[in-house]
C-alpha cells in the first residue's frame, strides 16, 4: 500500500483513496511500529505516515509499545524526535541481523542502501512481533505494525 506524501489523518478517521485494512481485533494489543526513512525526513512527515497508517488499520496511537528500525536510523534526528515526543522507546537492530529475517515484500533498492532488503518489516518480525500490517511506504517513510503476543 502506498500513501500520498503529507496524508495526515486524525486517528479513527479513513484516509482518502485508501481502502481500510483487513486487520483482525487487536483490542488491547501492544504494537511494533517499524519504520525505514530516507535521511532528511521531517517529524511532521513521520506524524503524518504514522496516523494515516494506524488509522487506515483501525489502531490507535496509544497501542504502540516501541519504535523499531536499522540501527543506523537511531541518530536520525526526526527519528529520535518523532519516538520521544511520542514516548516510545526506540530500537535498532543491526542491518545484518534484519537481512537475515525473511519478510513478505523485500527490496532490492533497499537491500543496495542499506545493507538489508527490509527494514520495517524485518524489524517489526525480529522484535518478536506478528506482522499485522506489511510495509506501507510514502516517498520517503516505509511503515510496518507488528502485534506482540
């Protein structure tokens, strides 16, 4: 699924053009949030990807229990904000460790970049979470959701 560049949407509000998720109930889940973005990216485009994302889902804010991406991400700035301001603790995992992790919808433009050819996904499987939403990418923002058991 692919969202338009600045689609910020209140949570439990539908994203215009883009058809809900067939998410199951995840009432009181605890969720992954994995995240790969372009170096540069802003917080305002990280708030927006991130509501339009859990909101298409279903899923609220207040459910994510961390924020995990490839270790060299952990200092990017908006990154690093974008986790504070929201409370979350941010997790990177070497980029090794992520190509080792096999995901539904690899990359190899990714996998040239960065050293692995996924980065939400793979980060979201190898915290120990279920995916429950796959990789979902704006221009510059890759998010995929992961339940915890």
């Amino acid at each position: 699924m692919r969202i338009g560049p600045g689609a910020g949407v209140p949570e439990g509000r539908a994203v215009p053009g883009v058809e809900a998720l067939a998410v199951p109930a995840v009432q009181g889940a605890r969720l992954v949030l994995g995240v790969g973005a372009r170096a540069g990216v802003t917080v305002e485009e990280l708030e927006a990807a991130v509501a339009a994302v859990l909101a298409t889902a279903g899923l609220g804010k207040d459910s994510v229990d961390r924020l995990v991406t490839v270790a060299a991400k952990v200092t990017e700035p908006a990154v690093v904000s974008f986790a504070r301001a929201a409370g979350w603790p941010l997790v990177g995992y070497p980029a090794e460790e992520l190509a080792a992790v096999p995901v539904p919808h690899p990359s190899a433009v990714v996998d040239g970049s960065v050293g692995t050819p996924s980065v939400a996904e793979a980060a979201v499987l190898l915290s120990g979470a279920t995916l429950l939403v796959p990789k979902t990418s704006t221009a510059r923002i890759t998010l995929a959701v992961g339940t915890l058991s």
